[in-house]
C-alpha cells in the first residue's frame, strides 16, 4: 500500500516540537480526489486550511509492526491552488513510554506517507505521493507528547525547507481496521472557582478524556497555560501527584485578535483544569472540555431504583469512554495509558454489553496477535510498547478470554479462527515454564493484584499466586478446547489437557484461604467441596462486616461466585454496600468513573497513595457484567452466540424496588427488568429472537415478543 510514496519527514529529528510538511498543487475541474494517508507518530492533514477528516490521533495505537492507513474522499476540497499540509506529532509509536524508542535510538522519527489521487473531469488520472516535493518545516505545536501535553505558538512563522525522505522497511501498512477516535461531546464549565491555595481552577464535574478548547480576544504573545487534573485534594486544592510523571500541561501564545484553538496531538485525563495564566477573566465560554473516545456505538443500558446505583452504572459507562481510546488503556491520565492487557480481560464483557467494540477487539487482537512472541508468551501490554514483558496469568488470559467474548457476543467466528493458533501457542508456552506439569506455578505473576489483603508496602492480595495461575491455565484451556469445537477441528488435546490440569489442581489445592482463592476456586469450577468453599467465601465476607477484600482478579467473578452457590442476596449486599471498601462507596466520595483502588480516597479525604492512584480504572467496572447477565439475568448461548437466542434469568432482591438491563443485539433489544410489588416481584422481559426464560426457577421457551410474569 502506498507504494508509489516515500516516507517523509523534517530533516532533522524534531525531537518534542511537531514537523509540518507542505505541498501545494493545482487542480482544474475534477471529478473525484481520494487522499490515503498514515504515519510514524500521529497526524493532522489540512487541505486548504481546512482539517481533513475527523479521526483525532490518527493513524491510531497500533503493534509497531504495522501503521492503520486512513481514506479520505476530499473531492469537495480541492480549489484551483491548493495547500496540504500534514502537522505530525509522537502519538503512542514514538511516545516517551514506547520502550524501544529510548533503548535503541533508532535512525527514523514522525513521518508521514501519503497519496493524492486525482480524477479530472474526463476522467483522467494524476497523483501526488509523498516524496522530496514536499516542504518542511518545524511548526506551531513547540511541544508535544500524549503524556506531558502540547505547546501551541500561534504566532510562529514558518521555515520550510525541503522535506527529507528516507526508507523505513519496519511497519506493514495496512487498511484501516478499527474505529476512529472522534470528538464526542462538549462539557461545558461546571463551575469556576478559587481553591484554598488561590488558584483558579474550572470543574466540569465529569472526570473524562480528551482536551479542552479555549476562546478569548488577546493581544499577540499573551499566554495562555493550563494543567489538568481528576481530583482535588481534601484541602480543596488542585491536585496532580498520581499523575507521577505525566506533565499533562497545555500552553498557548496567543495571536492578535480573536483564539480559538484545541490540542492537536495528544490527550488528558482530567475532571478539573487549573488556570495558571489567562489573559483576560477566565468566563465559562472561554474554556470548554471536549470529550474524545473511539467512535463506538452505546448499546447497553442499565437503569435502577437505588440513585446510587445508577450513579455506579454511569461511571462504569465513563470509565469505558475514557479508556477506549482506540487501545483499550488501564486508565487515560497518568505515565501508562497502555493497553494493559488483563484490565481489558477482566473488563471485555461489560465492554461489549455496553458498546459495540467487535470492531475495536478486532483490531487490538490483530495487534496482539502481531506482538505475540514467538515462544507463544503473550506480552502483558498491547500493542507492545514496553520492553520485556511476558506472560503473566489472569494478564495473558486475554488471548483467549477476549476473543471468545466478542465471539459469545457478536456471533464473531473470525475473530477466533484468526487468533486459535496463538491460543495453542499460548498454552504450549505456559507447558514449558510452568515448574510443576499440568499446573502453572512458581513463575512471576501480578496476582490479584491490588487485593486488599496485601501485606503492607505491596500491590499484590495475599492469594496464592499458583492457585490464580493454574485456575487462568484451566480456563484458558478449556476455551482452547471449545474455540476449536466451534471452528470445527478434531483435536482433543486440551479437552484432555483441561481435564489433566483440573484433577491435579483439585489433588493440589485443597485449602482456600482467602476470598480471591475461593472465587477462583468457585467460579473456574475446581473444588469438589463447592458447598464448603462458597460457606467459606461467604463467612470471609460476612466477618468483614459484608465486605469484598479482592483485587484485580477475584473482584470480577466475586458476585457471580456467590450468586451461582446460593449466596445472592450476599452479592447484593455486596453491590450495594457503601461503606469502604465498595463500589458504592466511590460513588459516595463524588467519583464520576471507576477508581484503580477502593480507597483512591478514604474517609479522611485523604489520597491511599500517589503512585497508583488513577480515578480513571475500568477494571472493578465489571461489576456490571453480573447486573446485565444475572441480576437482570440477560445471557448469551453458547451455540447460539451473538444473541441469536438468548438466555433469561433475573434475579430480584427484595433491597431494590426496580432494576432493568437493556441491550441492544445485532439481533434487536434484548430488555429485561423486576419491580417490586408489594411481596413479589413484577417481571417484563422483551425478546427479538427465542428465549429460554426462567422466572423463580419455573423455565419458558419463548418466541420473540414482550412477556409479562
Ligand atoms: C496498571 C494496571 C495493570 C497493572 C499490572 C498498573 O500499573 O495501571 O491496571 O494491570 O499495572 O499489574
């Protein structure tokens, strides 16, 4: 692709500043014009002043193997004299994070690669290719990095020299594969206000990703300088620390006259935005937020008697917008921002309940496909920017856990043929550096990682790092081994392979000591005492006053743990606890998306750390995933996937006047939702394809059609 184009850029490294190559052409009458364009780095093409296309980040995060290649129908642009004009930016590609930039210093930088096919009016063909036609020159953006934020000089002249062209044989470029990432919504100023430190800072009263635009009358080389921040300390002061190294600053010259300018290259994370320098009185028309995400579509709903709860519903819906940011982010703000792979696990089922992301994990599976090693270990961030980093249990898993979701839930088969043989490469892996056969143990793992039963000074619960591993080793396997059913090979290997490691996980671990290990225990189905181990989990969490002290890997199936061995009403308690630690208790603390801990802030107000402290975590969001799929019970079918039947079975709670679930299907609206009335409940299901429905334990086969028990 582009193959009659060079790669072009700056003559030298332009280091943090953004390089802006120029071409200017004349065209008479036309028919048609067809830009095809991609990077090294991010880009924004202009033609004739105006922005081409809408994809904010573009060419997108991709495995560093490969760059996206974006289309642009600009018939309607081309005048008699035109200029094109691409700014390009560091992105995720050269980004301060992406290991390999530091490591190696490599012998390329932003680059752009383009073509510009003309259609005249008789029909004739001409193009335009990237190459050394092209002018260079450093442009306006002085500073930019997805971390640390963007400085804009409005009033810097421009040098154009020419542009340098250079072989980079490193990427494939290929079609764009995932959904663009477009300006969402504008968040007006919520309110302005003075804190106890003076400073002026502006609250929109949603923590969101994306940018700000500002609008003021200035005179020229009067600056503007903001910092972006999600919370306030429990002084009330403008609070920036657990953005550890993330600068996440916007700095502005202004020129004469009338400003209205947004960041061009690169996002913040924030919910507040501190004025450090402003020409004039800071109004709320002058700063607005400007909300940024993947362009995917919003198809699951849930809605409850209890505000709280809904308060809850929505955060897990901001926590996917701030984070789907075409790589699916452990959080938008601080020095991460990666594709950390086991949050996107723990969190893909929610995801493709509340939005339509079969597009979205398609392009980040190809990615991990991509970046797999070649031993079959999968890297615990993807795309892979970071330096060594291999197979870890629970963060891996995602190679086979995800692909089977956006299986189960758009009937996706493709997704699974393209990546069962990274699936088998995986497992084989986890054979060979396991320490003892048919378990996966004494290897380095996160754990549950963030469990409240961490010793003092450490990130990791206390479970057992081999019982989490060898419960992720099964499951996976299993998968493996239904992947290949459905895709119709013979193999029985990890049927075998599956049934090896349950026998002896079950022969190993006999003893459950804390509520994560039970969960795994309960959930992956590897006790033969179920009865005992749910009483256990149950205690834990009754003697902790109804309390939850998982992390990152018991939290996710501790509801459905409970809820599958005659623990629901427990589950709820534990839904709609609000005492720390809960998910409700965030929301009693003013969170507007999902905390990274329980006690990002404790009840003193105070911060529980600064290093991992993001307010901004998808991950404990998957809570929702047993609201849609047992307390209003909305499941898929395993034969029937992607909604093509369905599978109905609410579970109502006397704590709770209404609870509904509503999701959008690639088959119609699947809507499930209880009312308490008096004594009993009121159901009202509606089904566009047939349902196995059972309502307090009596079952219905159902046509499509609204029902009413
Ligand atoms: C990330 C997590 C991630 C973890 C690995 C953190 O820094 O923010 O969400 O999964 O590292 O344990």
């Amino acid at each position: 692709m582009l193959n009659n184009s060079k790669w072009i850029s700056y003559p030298t490294d332009p280091v943090f500043h953004s390089p802006v190559l120029k071409r200017t052409f004349s065209a008479g009458e036309i028919k048609r014009a067809t830009l095809e364009i991609t990077s090294l780095g991010c880009y924004v093409a202009t033609l004739n002043g105006q922005r081409v296309g809408d994809f904010i980040l573009a060419p997108g995060g991709t495995s560093v193997k490969r760059v996206q290649m974006q289309t642009y129908d600009v018939t309607s642009m081309i005048k008699e004299d035109n200029v094109l004009q691409v700014t390009l930016g560091k992105g995720w590609f050269r980004g301060r994070l992406n290991t390999r930039n530091s490591e190696e210093k490599p012998d390329w930088y932003e680059a752009l690669k383009c073509q510009l096919h003309i259609v005249d009016k008789d029909g004739n063909d001409s193009y335009i290719y990237s190459d050394e036609d092209w002018q260079a020159s450093l442009g306006p953006v002085t500073f930019t990095d997805i971390y640390d934020g963007e400085h804009y000089d409005a009033t810097y002249e421009m040098e154009f020299v020419p542009a340098k062209s250079f072989d980079y044989t490193g990427v494939d470029i290929v079609k764009q594969q995932g959904e663009i990432v477009k300006e969402q919504e504008i968040i007006k100023a919520h309110r302005i206000f003075k804190t106890p430190k003076g400073e002026t800072v502006i609250d929109f009263n949603q923590n969101l990703t994306g940018y700000c635009q500002i609008e003021l009358d200035a005179k020229a080389k009067e600056r503007v300088s903001l910092s972006f921040a999600e919370v306030l300390d429990k002084d009330g002061n403008f609070y920036t620390e657990n953005y550890r190294s993330a600068k996440s600053e916007f700095e502005y010259i202004c020129k004469e006259g009338k400003n209205v300018h947004k960041p061009l290259l690169t996002f913040y994370g924030f919910r507040y935005i501190r004025v450090n320098e402003f020409p004039c009185e800071v109004t709320p028309d002058s700063i607005s937020a400007i909300v940024v995400h993947s362009d995917i579509k919003r198809t699951g709903y849930l809605s409850s008697s209890n505000p709280l709860l809904n308060k809850l519903f929505s955060n897990i819906i901001w926590g996917q917008k701030g984070n789907f940011l075409d790589i699916p982010t452990d959080c938008p703000q601080r020095d991460e921002r990666m594709g950390w792979v086991g949050d996107a696990q723990v969190f893909v089922r929610t995801a493709s309940y509340n939005y339509d992301v079969n597009r979205f994990f398609e392009k980040w599976l190809e990615d991990m496909r991509l970046d797999q090693y070649p031993n079959g270990s999968v890297p615990f961030i993807i795309p892979h920017y970071w330096g060594e980093c291999g197979s870890t249990a629970v963060w891996s898993d995602a190679i086979t856990i995800c692909p089977w979701q956006i299986y189960l839930t758009y009937a996706n088969k493709s997704v699974l043929r393209k990546m069962y043989p990274c699936m088998k490469k995986y497992i084989d892996h986890i054979g060979t550096i396991t320490k003892s056969k048919y378990l996966w143990t004494e290897c380095w793992q996160f754990g549950d990682w963030l469990g409240l039963d961490a010793p003092a000074g450490s990130y990791k619960g206390s479970s057992n790092d081999d019982i989490i591993a060898s419960a992720f080793y099964y499951y996976s396997t299993t998968l493996v081994d239904k992947i290949g059913k459905v895709l119709g090979y013979k193999c029985k290997k990890h049927e075998t392979l599956s049934k090896r490691i349950k026998e002896k996980f079950k022969k190993t671990f006999k003893e459950f000591k804390t509520q994560t290990e039970c969960v795994v225990a309960l959930y992956f189905d590897l006790t033969d005492n179920k009865e005992a181990v749910a009483k256990k989990l149950a205690n834990m969490i009754i003697e902790n006053g109804k309390r939850l002290k998982t992390g990152f890997v018991g939290t996710p199936y501790l509801l459905h743990a409970l809820s599958e061995n005659g623990y629901c009403e427990l589950a709820y308690d534990l839904l709609l606890q609000e005492d720390y630690p809960s998910w409700l208790f965030s929301v009693k603390q003013g969170a507007t998306t999902i905390w990274e801990h329980w006690d990002g802030v404790n009840d003193k107000g105070e911060f529980w750390s600064k290093d991992m402290n993001s307010f901004n975590h998808y991950a404990y969001g998957s809570v929702a995933d047993w609201v849609y799929g047992v307390a209003c019970g909305i499941k898929t079918v395993e034969d029937k996937p992607g909604f093509e039947e369905v599978f109905i079975a609410p579970h109502p709670t006397k704590k709770l006047n209404h609870l509904s679930a509503k999701i959008e299907t690639r088959h119609g609206t699947v809507e499930s939702a209880w009312y308490k009335e008096g004594n009993s409940f009121r159901y009202e299901i509606t089904t566009p394809v047939k349902a196995t429905v059972v309502i307090e334990g009596k079952t219905y086969n159902l046509e499509k059609g609204r029902y009413v028990f």
